[in-house]
C-alpha cells in the first residue's frame, strides 16, 4: 500500500510539474542572447 501511495504521488507531482511548464506562454519563444549576432 505505501509503495503504491509513494509512486502516485511522486508520479502525480511530475505531471503535474510537466503539465504546469507546457501552459507557459514563453515556451516556444526564443530569445537571442546578447552576444548573438543577428543571423541574415
């Protein structure tokens, strides 16, 4: 019973996490660095 408690939760709070990142509005976009050169 412990063992089956500790996977679920564990595995619960990784989707979660997973589910929590996707749904950021920043995730596809990319930010050249400061050093970058702009590429033509």
């Amino acid at each position: 019973m412990v063992d089956i408690l500790a996977l679920t939760l564990s595995h619960g709070l990784l989707l979660f996490a997973v589910w929590k990142l996707l749904q950021r509005d920043d995730l596809d976009l990319e930010v050249p660095d400061a050093g970058e050169q702009p590429r033509d």
